[in-house]
C-alpha cells in the first residue's frame, strides 16, 4: 500500500471521528438544553411559540395587552421567547418607550418568559444582558415599577402605598387553596381601600367561584404546565376611585383542548358533540371549531370533570366575571373589561353580554351565547369572539375593574 494511499485513510478515518465527535456533542447539547427547560418553556417549545425579530430589539407596543391588542402582544411574546431561546445574542434590548398601556397579565407573561431564560441562558453557558428603557407613560409605568419587570428581576424596590398587589411568583403552584385564599384576601384589600369588604357570605361566594378557576387553571396546564394568579390596583387614577387588575394565567391545554382530547366526562363530550351539529355549516375564517366548543365550554355544567362527583362543576368563570361586571363600575358608568383567550380564540366582556336565563325540558339554566337572541345555536357576535393570528398555548383570564365608592354606595342603597 503506497504511502499516499495510507495517508488518504489516515485523513478519512479521523474525518470520520470528527464528525462523530460533533455528532455525539450536538446530541448531549440538545439533551442538556432539554433538561434547562421549565415546564412552560418546554410547552412553548411544543407549540413553536417563537417569531424571528431579525435584531436583539425588541419593540414594546404601546397597548401591551391581551384584552385590548391580543394579537400583537402574543405576537411580542413570541419575539421575546425567540431571543432568549433561540437566538445567539449576548445582549437583549427591550423598549418600552412607546408603551401606554401594560395590561398585567402581559406582564406577568413577559417577567415569566425573561426569568426562565436568563436560567435558561446561564444553564447552557450562554449568558445574555438584558437592557432598555421605561415606559414614558404613567399608567405603564406604575405597573411596571411596582408589579412588572423591574420588581421582579429586583431593580425596584418601591412598595407603593396607594398599591395593592399579588405576586404571581411567590405562589405555591401546586397549592390550589393557598392561591384561593390569596386572592380573596386581595379582593378584600382591594375593597377596603372604598370603605366596603366582603362579609362571610361574600367570602364563601368568591371563594368558590375562584377555586373553580384555579381549579380550571390547573387541568388546563396539565401534569407538566403551570398556571399563575396575579393581582393589582391602584388609587393613582384620575377621579375619586381605584382601578384594579387580576388575571388567572395556564401554560398547557387549551379549553379545545381539554374538552376535546381530555374529556373525562360523557355526558359533555356528547354536548359538545351535539352542538357542533348546529355549529358546522356556520364554520368560516372568521368562526372555526375551536372558537365554538371554547364558547360552548363556559357554559352551565359543562366541564372536563363534570360527572356525579363534580355536579356542580361549570359556569365558576362566567359567574366569576359577572359579578365583577356589576360590581366593577364607576358613578360615572366607566365599565370594567374582560377577556378570555384560549388557544387562537378570544373572549370579550364588557358588559353588552350577560348571562341570563333560558328555558329548557330540564328547567332555567343560565346561559351567555354572545348574541342578541342569546342562542347558542346561533353564532355569536364577531365583535366579541374573534379568531387570533396568534395562538396562545393555554388559557389567560384577565379582569381590569373599578372601585369607586360613591358607585358601591348607590349599589348598596338599591338605587
């Protein structure tokens, strides 16, 4: 065997292990960074939660909200994921300059995403700087400043006394009832501040329709989601009243679905099935399956785990957002807002549907179908159920409500 024969095998062999070498360092990169992930970031990673932002910038919005700009918030949600996870940057720039508006439960998602990747980054040995600036606005800033990014990567240390706040990561995820009672007590700071609060009855009314949610929150995420409870509000606001935020957050399962794919209870999955057959002919771009069965499942006993040990499970949400839609308005008749997103279907409350009651064989139940007629054979007002560009992996609840005292007081007399 001649000697450049020898050398030409020689060269071969030690490419070869070269690109072993690569190949076995790639897959133990891949499992280390599997293991780094928190469980939201691993549900994220599942549903290609990530957009390119092409720079290290990213762009706040100025209506950073999900009950008012849901899209284009999901969308900067999805940017600000692709850069820490993604993305070989070293340094991460976030601008709020042009943000007005920082609805909380925007927040808490964005304080969630940039915690769990500076873990993330410094796990895998790609450490990444985070600068940028404050939003200019007073109402953004306020949230940001005492419940948003700065509080929580510990820049901040105010404790505004006109403030109310509960921190969705000092919660014990897996304590249901810990999260109920919080948010009661919150609830009855909250109350307090206008002179009022909640007398046991009131107490024993609240807590069970929040421990529905938080109940509902923890399905939703399933055995390796997550879910969070977050609060604020504030007496920095023109006029003689407060203005208060809560939100109810899972990573996971969307309410399709649970209902869907997850159903443990027959009698619903044959609901679901039946109203479909209603629904199907009214399917277009603007009103799918997903949005039908989302609609379907805030209903009256309609629920994952509705069977005979749950019959009372169902409509905890809805009657939740109902009460805060009579008890959250000003004297002025400013009225609060509220969402629900799921997936690619979003929810609005504002007041102009209510649920009401509605004949049936079995008797007067209470329904929200988000039109005139209040049918929920029929499709509801696009106004109010709209189809998103971008899907949230997961169920987001968020409440933005008032406390005006002069309001409670003409409640109380019955005026």
């Amino acid at each position: 065997m001649g000697k450049l024969k020898i050398l030409f095998i020689k060269n071969r062999c030690e490419k070869i292990a070269r690109h072993k070498k690569r190949r076995k360092n790639h897959k133990r990169k891949r499992k280390i960074n599997s293991l780094v992930l928190q469980r939201s970031q691993i549900t994220f990673k599942k549903n290609n939660f990530y957009e390119n932002n092409n720079s290290n910038v990213i762009n706040i919005p100025s209506d950073f909200s999900m009950i008012d700009n849901p899209d284009e918030s999901i969308l900067t949600l999805k940017k600000i994921n692709y850069l820490f996870e993604k993305s070989r940057t070293n340094n991460i720039s976030m601008d709020y300059s042009k943000c007005k508006k920082l609805g909380l439960e925007a927040s808490v998602l964005t304080d969630l995403i940039v915690l769990n990747g500076f873990k993330y980054r410094n796990n895998t040995g790609n450490p990444v700087k985070l600068s940028g600036n404050q939003p200019t606005s007073y109402t953004a800033g306020e949230m940001f400043w005492n419940s948003g990014l700065l509080k929580h990567l510990n820049l901040s240390k105010i404790e505004d006394p006109r403030v109310e706040r509960m921190d969705p990561f000092k919660m014990t995820m897996n304590d249901s009832n810990y999260a109920t009672n919080e948010t009661i007590i919150y609830i009855n700071k909250c109350l307090n501040r206008t002179g009022y609060k909640l007398n046991n009855e009131g107490i024993s009314y609240f807590a069970k329709l929040v421990g529905e949610i938080i109940g509902n929150s923890k399905e939703h995420s399933g055995s390796n989601g997550e879910w969070y409870v977050s609060g604020h509000f504030t007496q920095a606001t023109p006029g003689n009243y407060g203005k208060g935020c809560l939100c109810f957050i899972s990573i996971g399962n969307t309410m399709f679905d649970n209902l869907m794919y997850n159903c443990k209870s027959e009698k619903t999955t044959n609901k679901i099935l039946n109203h479909l057959k209603f629904h199907k002919k009214l399917f277009n771009i603007g009103w799918n399956e997903e949005s039908s069965v989302t609609v379907f499942g805030l209903q009256y006993k309609i629920s994952s785990e509705t069977d005979d040990k749950n019959v009372d499970r169902g409509t905890g949400t809805i009657k939740f957002i109902d009460s805060f839609a009579n008890l959250g308005k000003t004297f002025n008749n400013e009225k609060p807002k509220m969402t629900i997103i799921s997936g690619n279907t979003h929810i609005m409350f504002d007041g102009t549907y209510n649920l009401s009651e509605k004949k049936t064989k079995k008797g007067n139940i209470q329904v929200i179908a988000f039109n005139k007629e209040n049918d929920l054979k029929k499709r509801p007002d696009p106004n109010y159920v709209k189809i998103l560009k971008n899907k949230f992996p997961g169920v987001i609840i968020s409440l933005e409500f008032y406390l005006d005292k002069m309001y409670l007081d003409k409640l109380k007399e019955g005026k």
